[in-house]
C-alpha cells in the first residue's frame, strides 16, 4: 500500500509532499515528491506522522493501569489510542510490594503480546518530601531483594523505574536497573546538583516529569533541575498541559533540550471522561475542569492530558510542529529503546497519524491497520 500526503514527517525529515509505503503491519519505503507507483490513499492537505509514543501514563477512560483486570488496561489503551497513542508504557503508582506484583504480573501478558511497550514502576522508591500523589505510608528506600523481586516478576517488562537518588542505596540501586536494560529516570526527589549529577553518572537517563515533584531550581542550590538539564544524555519528560508548568517554560525548557525532550501526559482514570471522583493507586482524586487533584489537598494528582492536546499546547506555547511531533514520537521511542516505533522508516512498525493543518488526529493506524 502506498499513501501520500501533503507532508510525511518522518519524526526526523520531513518530505513534502511526501509518501509512504506499508506492507503488513511495516513500513517499506519512505520519500519526497511522487511515490514508486500510483497511491492507494491521498492525504494531500493533511500531514502524516509517526503514532504518538506516551511513556509515563497511568490510566484514562475511567480505568487505570494499577489493577490486575484486563478490561481495565483495553479500556486505558483505547482511550488514547483514539487520539493517536499507538505506543504506551504504562506507570503504575506507589503500593505494597504484593499488590505491585499482582499489577506487573498482569501488565506483562500485554507486554508479551504487544499491546503496551512495557511497564514504568513510579514508586515506591521516592522521597517522602515530593511524594506528589503517592501514598507516604508505602514510599521506602531501594534495597535490591524488593528491586529484583520485582523485575522478576516482570520476566523483562519493566522497562523504566523512577528513584529518589538520595536515598540509602540509591546509587546501587541505579546500577542493579541500568546493567539490567531498565531506564532509570530521577523523580519525585529531594537531591541536590551533586547528588543529581552522581545518579546521572551512576546510570540514570532521564527526569520524570522535570521540576514537578522534585527539588527546585535555586540559585544557590541548583538541584536536580539544572543537573539535568546539563547532562547531553538526559532525556525531559515535559506534562504540556498549562497547570504543572507555566506554558512558557515549558516551550522554553523544549527549545533549551533540543531532541532530548519528551512530551509524556502522566494521565489518569479521569482523561476522556467527565470531572468527578477518582482513583490513582489507592488514593482519591478529586477532577475539576480537567485538573486532578488529591482530595481535600492542593496536590497536583496526574492530568487529564492525551499527547495530541499536548502537541497542540506545545505548538501555541510558541515550539516547532516538527519539534513538538518529535517530542511526541521520535525521542520518547529512543529514551525507551523502542527500535521499531517512533520514526517513519523502512522496518519500523506501520504506526502512524493523519494530522490537520490544526494538529488534530483524523486518522490512526497501528501495526498496519486504521483504527
Ligand atoms: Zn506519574
């Protein structure tokens, strides 16, 4: 099959006009101008993209990934899959190590069989002092019998961990993940720089959604803020969606990084569904006009975000289409060492969006199917 559009944004390149060529659920051929052959689809006001890539999400639809049924996981999937996610990894928040383990085993059979690109441990390895929305009573310090046990039972789907670097054995801790081919990302901590900048040589790779739940950037005391984004290597998790960060520094901190940003949307039960009560892990969440807070408290608790909102804030926030798109696509899929998705390139898996001159997901088609 062959399809051809106004632009084809390869996450990298854009052709245009530009087409495509698919042939089961991969892609065979990408390139500018006319195609090999007469196309079998035409998109010529319209740009086409890389599927959405969303690699810290915890739930939508109503339901959430912290659960062992798989009614509850279909329905998250295919909440953002309609708005164009075709790659998730799903987070899961702070609980007991028994009740993580029920959850990373259920998780893992969608893993297995492709549907999630694998599994994202949030907590319970996070200081006390930036909990954010995870219950304080289950937070503890990273001691390598709970890390293995758990990793274990995901039997190769845990494929990113958040830790709090500063505390007891933190470091050891980044290494055990990091030589096991689990990203570690800093989150939810109260490091300083040096602290920061030794977990980012120890291993660690990223920051979980930079400056919310973490020490802040202070002149004297830069924290794990400008630790971060110094480090050529580290990978910024970005929520785009104008309440955890203000909308201008946010598409300041996206223009700074370059290709290391990542849009993510941290979205729970609540995204696509109307303002209410909700879950996140065990704790209660109170939805109004969208935003998630804990009940009765100020606490930010998740978004309600879906990554085409946030490709959308980025770009009247004042970011590139091509570099919100990249954000979006390219550089979440290498943060997270998902070869086949992210990019339009022969080999990849056929994943990808028909996007409006406004950005708004018309069409959606994963592993070779529309959707
Ligand atoms: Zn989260």
């Amino acid at each position: 099959m062959i399809i051809e559009a106004g632009e084809v944004f390869t996450g990298e390149i854009a052709h245009s006009p530009g087409w495509i060529q698919l042939d089961g659920e991969r892609i065979t051929a990408v390139g500018e101008g006319t195609g090999p052959a007469t196309p079998d689809l035409s998109f010529m006001d319209d740009r086409i993209v890389p599927g959405y890539v969303d690699v810290h999400s915890h739930g939508g639809g109503g339901s959430s990934f912290s659960t062992t049924l798989d009614d509850d996981i279909d329905r998250v999937l295919a909440t953002h899959l309609a708005t164009g996610t075709t790659t998730m990894i799903a987070s899961l928040v702070t609980a007991s190590p028994q009740v993580l383990r029920a959850q990373i085993e259920t998780l893992a059979t969608h893993v297995r069989s492709g549907d999630i690109a694998g599994i994202h441990l949030e907590g319970p390895w996070l200081s006390p002092i930036y909990k954010g929305a995870h219950d304080p009573a289950l937070l503890c310090a990273p001691a390598i019998p709970l890390l293995d046990e758990l990793v274990s039972a995901g039997q190769g789907a845990i494929k990113m961990v958040t830790i709090a670097p500063e505390l007891d054995g933190g470091i050891e801790a980044i290494r055990f993940l990091t030589e096991r081919g689990i990203v570690v990302a800093l989150g939810h901590t109260d490091c300083s720089y040096d602290q920061a900048r030794d977990a980012l040589s120890a291993g660690a790779t990223g920051a979980t959604h930079l400056f919310n739940a973490m020490a802040p950037l202070r002149h004297r005391q830069p924290g794990p803020v400008l630790a971060l984004l110094r480090d050529q290597d580290a990978r910024i998790e970005i929520i785009f969606d104008g309440v955890h960060l203000h909308p201008d520094l946010a598409a300041s901190v996206l223009q700074q990084v370059g290709d290391r940003g990542v849009l993510v949307t941290d979205a729970m039960a609540a995204t696509g569904q109307p303002d209410g009560r909700y879950l996140l892990g065990e704790l209660e969440v109170n939805v109004d006009q969208g935003i998630a807070r804990l009940a009765g408290t100020d606490t930010i608790a998740g978004s309600t975000l879906r990554l085409e909102s946030a490709v959308k804030n980025a770009v009247e926030a004042g970011l590139s289409v091509h570099d919100a798109i990249h954000a979006a696509t390219t550089a979440p899929a290498e943060y997270l060492n998902l070869p086949d998705v992210g990019h339009l390139k022969p080999g990849s898996l056929a994943d990808l969006l028909v996007l409006d001159d406004e950005l708004t997901v018309e069409c959606v088609m994963r592993r070779g199917h529309w959707v």
